[in-house]
C-alpha cells in the first residue's frame, strides 16, 4: 500500500461516517482531530497483515506499507522462560487465557483496544521495562527428534529493556546436551534466537498503540511484526527451527516481564484490554482457554471474563486489572 492508497482509507472513513450521520440524526460525528487516529490504526492493521518480501529485517512508517531493508541484529541472550514451579494467582506463569483454534493457524496478532489508567510499570525496580509475548502452545513436532518428552515452543517476543523484536525457539526437556547451531541450554531445556531488529524502548503509557504479530509458513519462513504508533519492524526466521506451521493450535499473548521469569509490576488500579486475533482459515470464534499460559514471565494483574468472536477476524478478548 502506498502514500494514495492511504488517502483511499481515509476517503472511506470519511465516506462510512457520513452514512452514519444520514442513517441516524442523533450520531454525533467524531471532531476532525480523531480522523488521524483513525487512519493510523487503519495503517497499523494493515502492515501487519502485510508481508515482508524476503528474509532478513524491514521497517515501515506511517502512511506507507511498503517494507524496507534494514541491518539486523543479534538477539540478546536472555531466556523468556516456559512455565514451570508453583502457580501464581495473577497473570503469567499458566495463569492466562490463549486462544485456541480446532485445526492449525498460520498467524495471530496481540493488541491493546483499550488501556485505562496506566501510568507506570516497572520490573526488578526499573521503570518501563517489560516485554510482549505472543506464543505458541507447547507442540509435539519433527524438532524434538523423537526424543521422549521433549516439546517444541515458539515465543514472538518485543523487549523493551533490551530494545529487540525477535523469535525466540525452545526444546523444552531436550537435556544437557543441545543440537549444534548456536542452542544455549537452560535447566535441560535448549533455545536459541531468530535475527533481530532494533526497536525502541516504549514507554508503558503508550500501550494502547503497540501491535504484535506472528505468521508461520510450513517450509518457509516465520515472520514477526512489531507496531509502534506510526512505525513497523518485522523480522524473518525459518518455520523448520520448531516447525511451528505444523502443530499452532493455541496462541498466548500479554504484557509480561521482561525475561528470564521477571515480573512487570503495574501501578494500582490499572486496567488493560487484550485482544488476541487468529488466522485459521475459518469465521468461527476461536475458545477461550484459560490457566493454558506457555510463558514463565509474570505481571501483577488479575484476570477478568474472556469471550471469544467469530467473523472474518476471529479472536477472543478479555480484561486484566489490580
């Protein structure tokens, strides 16, 4: 999509809330200064529905959907740990809602419709620093190697205290010794990382504009988008690293600490929205799933009802709060 494709949006937008007023009088029509907002939350839910074009790392910006090349980098080498040990009561570490599909996606997308009320978050007493997760269920695939007990998992990951997207791969229950190719073990469990690309480290007051996106292609590349306000990053990895195409059933996402088990610690009377879309193939409305959370990582909210929506973008949606 380019620059004139955008003016079609917004020609839309403007044209959808004209019928609206003429269809009924008592629609009061949104003031002029809500008509970018608007578009650019129309942009965000098109990049990230938009391919990049080959493998590596890309960036777009505002109004323009077309992807470029840029460098990318290493993936710091830190472990966003599987869950495990004693259950929390609050968010994280099992204690979550994932959507779950009846056959397989190939994408999911987390947002933030609506963010009341959060003024600031910290983790390990620093300010700001947390991560997005969107994750796989834990999967029984061609990765593992026939090695009994051995599960598959596969973490889309934004880290604002490390200012990195990236993929992050596991072989939970490998054992000691990982497969060759840059594995790092932890605990009898292997991970590695995909490429990375610089992001920068958003404050926790702009929530409500972050997207997290990941696509998988069976024998081709998975891809995660990252969204920013008016920004976009992506990054590419091969699906064959844990074979996620094969067995994405469930899908996780939330806003969490920042690795290796941390927690992200809200200010009293935060109220957050999450909303977690699927790609499978069908209109119907994904299950909410609850206590089926993959990730080790915490926050100190609590959880509310979830519901699930059918449609051309399936997804379910619930609330968190302190």
């Amino acid at each position: 999509m380019n620059i004139i494709d955008t003016c079609y949006i917004r020609l839309a937008i403007a044209a959808s809330l004209a019928t609206a007023v003429w269809l009924s009088p008592a629609y009061a029509a949104p003031a002029a200064d809500d008509t970018e907002p608007q578009a650019q939350e129309a942009w965000r839910e098109s990049i990230v529905q938009t391919d990049v074009p080959s493998d590596g790392c890309f960036y777009a910006s505002y109004p323009s959907t077309q992807w470029l090349r840029v460098p990318c980098t290493e993936a710091p080498n830190v472990p966003f740990i599987p869950r495990g040990g004693a259950i929390v009561s609050t968010v994280g570490n099992g204690t979550d809602y994932v959507a779950q599909v009846s056959g397989l996606m190939s994408g999911s997308v987390g947002s933030f419709p609506t963010v009341t009320d959060v003024v600031s978050e910290k983790d390990s007493g620093e300010a700001n620093v947390y991560s997005l997760q969107l994750n796989s269920n834990f999967m029984t695939t061609a990765a593992c190697g026939g090695i009994t007990g051995c599960l598959s998992w596969e973490q889309f990951v934004y880290s604002s205290g490390e200012q990195a997207a990236f993929m992050q791969y596991w072989l939970i229950n490998y054992g000691e010794q990982c497969p060759v190719g840059s594995w790092m073990s932890y605990e009898g469990s292997c991970y590695k990382n995909s490429a990375a690309i610089s992001v920068p480290n958003e404050p926790i007051t702009m929530l409500a504009g972050l997207k997290l996106s990941g696509k998988a292609v069976a024998a081709g590349k998975d891809t995660l988008t990252f969204t920013a306000g008016t920004e976009a990053y992506g990054t590419t990895g091969k699906d064959s690293v844990v074979d996620l195409a094969s067995d994405w059933s469930e899908s996780e996402f939330n806003v969490i600490g920042d690795g290796g088990g941390s927690k992200a610690v809200f200010n009293k009377g935060s109220v957050i929205t999450v909303r977690i879309t699927v790609s499978d193939g069908s209109t119907a409305a994904p299950t909410c799933v609850s206590d089926a959370g993959t990730t080790g990582e915490t926050n100190n909210l609590n959880l509310k009802t979830c519901t699930a929506f059918g449609g051309t973008t399936p997804y379910i949606r619930f609330k968190e709060s302190n």
